[in-house]
C-alpha cells in the first residue's frame, strides 16, 4: 500500500496534538500537572477502583480513608511522566480483565468538583 508523503505528514501531525488533561495512552492513565497536582499532590499512590457497570474509573488520594472504605479502592502508583509534572497510572489488568478498549484517546472525566476524585469514562 502506497501512501503519498504529503498525506503521511498530516497524519502523523494530527495524531501527535492530545490537548486533553487525562488520556489513556498505551494502557496508562495520562493525567496532567494541573489536575494531578490539585488531586493528588506530590504522594507516590492513589486509590483507584473501577465499576465495569458504568465503566467508570475513580480516583481519588491514598489519605482519604472514607473513599478507600466506600469504594473498596486498590493502591496504585502515580508515576512522573515528564519533566512537566504529568503523572501516568498503568491500568494494563483493568483493560484486559474488563476487555476495554485501549486505544490512544482522550477521555471524558469530572475532578475539581471540591470531592477530591477523579472519576474518568472509559
């Protein structure tokens, strides 16, 4: 298959701009400095639970005892991403065990709303 270089140029353009403040980006939760750090601060871990039903991914910070309790929540790793400040999360389990789509994508999501969670659509 022959793709004309003008064409190829565009396309490889266009797939680079993720203006979006939380993606999934091979099978990590991209999240950017603003909302993380608002979130969840410098700390190492969140809590995370996710609900196959609404396929609704909740996040929320490791000291908030009552989100961890409601929720049943699991600690997972909140790692640098860049020199930015952007954290990454790795769902590859979630993904595979809920048969998700793992597409490179932006992703809808609430935070800020003074809860302290981070509730992403996938």
């Amino acid at each position: 298959m022959f793709i004309p270089p003008s064409q190829l140029g565009k396309s490889l353009h266009a797939g680079k701009a993720n203006n979006s403040k939380v993606s999934l980006s091979s099978s990590h939760i991209c999240i950017a400095k603003e909302v993380a750090g608002q979130l969840f601060g410098d700390s190492p871990n969140v809590n995370l639970v996710y609900y196959p039903e609404r396929r609704t991914m909740m996040l929320a910070r490791v000291d908030d005892e009552l989100f961890s309790s409601l929720h049943k929540a699991k600690q997972h790793m909140l790692k640098g991403r860049n020199l930015k400040g952007d954290k990454t999360i790795a769902i590859h389990e979630i993904l595979i065990d809920n048969e998700l789509d793992s597409t490179n994508r932006d992703l809808v999501y609430t935070a800020g709303d003074g809860s302290g969670i981070l509730s992403i659509q996938l």
